[in-house]
C-alpha cells in the first residue's frame, strides 16, 4: 500500500490580502529567488520547513493557514 502526499497552499491569497504583494516582494522578505516562488504556489514545489515557515511569517500567520498537507492511501496495492 503506497501513500501520496498532497501538500497545498494558499499562498496567492495570502499575497492578494497583503496588500496584493508580488512575488518577487514574497521572493525578497524570504530569501529566495522569484522563480522558487513561482514554483511553490503552482504547487510544482514543496517548500523545506524553514521556508514555509518563511512564508507564513512575511504574512503574519501561523504556518497551517497558508500551508496544508493531506495523506491518501492508495488501496489498490
């Protein structure tokens, strides 16, 4: 039995109500480029721990507002 891992985020949102901050503002307030930002919010990328907690703090919340991880298990092995 596999399980797959489903991480979202709500980062666009995020931006939107943050006074609509770009991405490459997002980029700069973390310490990453544009491009990874990109990445994550197409949901392309998953962030290390430490970015993500990165991310939650430029827009002032808790990490479990912008971040969201769900387990599936896959019955057919």
């Amino acid at each position: 039995m596999k399980n797959k891992c489903t991480i979202t985020n709500k980062i666009r949102e995020h931006r939107f109500f943050a006074s609509e901050m770009t991405q490459q503002q997002l980029a700069e307030k973390t310490g990453v480029s544009r491009q990874t930002i990109i990445a994550i919010e197409a949901g392309k990328y998953s962030p290390s721990l430490e970015l993500a907690f990165k991310i939650a703090y430029a827009f002032d919340v808790k990490i479990d507002q912008v971040f969201s991880f769900q387990m599936e298990s896959d019955q057919n092995d």
